[in-house]
C-alpha cells in the first residue's frame, strides 16, 4: 500500500498468500460435498495442503510467517473436527476468530482508541525518522498526540469510520455463519460456501475501502 493507491493483492498477502489461505478451506468443502461422511479425508487433504505449502516455502527460502499461521489454523481446525466427529467443527476456530477481533474493534471505539487509528498511526511512525514531516505536510507530532489534537479531529473521525466498517465486517461473517454452525451436518456445504466468500475476498474489499477513508491526505 502507498499513499495513493491500495494493492488488494498485497493486502492478503499476494495471490499466494491468498491460495494458502483458500485451499485448504476450499479442497475442505470439496471433500466433504462429494463424500459427506468422508471427514477423514477430508481433513488429511486440507492439512497436506497447509504442508505442502509451508514446505515450498522452505525450499525457497521465503518468509513462512503467512504459511505457519495457515498451517496452524488449519491444524487446530482439522484436529478439532476430527476429535469431535463433527465436520462442522472445522469452521469454530474461525469463528472464534472473528468474535475476538469484533470484541476487539467494539472495545477499541468505547474506549476512544479506535483500532484502526492505532495501526495507521503505527503504521505512520514506522514509515517516518523522529522529527519528519507527514505526508500531510506537518510534523511528525507524538505517537498519541491524534487522539486530542483539535486538527486531527478529521482524522479521528475517519478512523472511527474505518474501525466501524471493519467491526461490520466481523459482526456480518458471525451474522451469516453461526447459524450455519449450529445447524449441523444439514448445512455443512453451505457454511464452507460461505466461508470462502467472506474470507479472502470480502477481507480485501473492506480493506481497500477503509484504505480510502483513512489514507493520508497528500499534497502538491
């Protein structure tokens, strides 16, 4: 990301980070559409992918931060679905998920420190030398100085835009699919469906846009 424009690629950490994100999900879903009691399966395909993946990250020397992180997700997710019988139980680590980062952006607004205001402003501080001028044209000021500068007031009111429109983003995965979960078997198919579209692809939309709410303003 820049000042001027979004990378929806980047964002989710390219498109292979994207895959490993979605393929074990999605080979997941497949399994189990096809072979509704095969759970079995269905898990050791998905933790062979996250491996596979890990594995090709090693050979080529990259970063396996965004690997591990799938890798154990999907570890925790088909050894809780495999222990408890219950195919459902793959999606419940996600769903934790997105209850704690809900909690979390609910919290952050109470308190008046919205969530997204925190990881622009990191994101600002790290990007500047003590002493820098913003891409604003001003003075790097104090790392909490943008909560209670009056010419900020702008700023705080877009990161709290920003941070409401991320909560919405975990209150709607949570709307969707915890009744998907608590159904059953009966609608397994249909809580992987909708775990893939509001995964990756909702989570780079609401990113590029909270993007366009609070990105620096630049000028001539």
């Amino acid at each position: 990301m820049s000042g001027e424009r979004f990378d929806a690629a980047a964002a989710v950490g390219g498109w292979r980070g994207a895959a490993e994100s979605v393929l074990p999900t999605l080979v997941f879903v497949v399994v189990m559409a096809l072979r509704p009691t095969a759970l079995v399966a269905a898990v050791a395909a998905s933790l062979a992918l996250s491996a596979l993946a890990t594995a090709a990250r090693l050979a080529q020397r990259q970063p396996l931060t965004q690997a591990l992180g799938g890798a154990a997700l999907a570890l925790v997710s088909a050894v809780w679905a495999w222990r408890s019988g219950q195919a459902s139980n793959f999606y419940a680590t996600g769903l934790i998920i997105n209850a704690v980062w809900l909690t979390a952006c609910l919290v952050s607004l109470a308190a008046r420190w919205p969530l997204v205001g925190v990881l622009m402003e990191l994101w600002r501080a790290s990007a500047q030398q003590p002493g820098q001028e913003t891409a604003d044209g001003t003075a790097s000021p104090g790392r909490s100085s943008w909560r209670t500068d009056p010419e900020r007031a702008a700023d705080r009111r877009r990161y709290v835009l920003g941070t409401v429109v991320l909560a919405a983003m975990f209150a709607l995965r949570l709307v969707v699919e915890v009744p998907l979960y608590l159904a059953g078997q009966e609608t397994i198919s249909a809580l992987g469906v909708a775990r893939l579209v509001l995964g990756v692809p909702l989570f780079a939309v609401v990113l590029w846009f909270v993007w366009l709410l609070v990105r620096p303003a630049h000028r001539p």
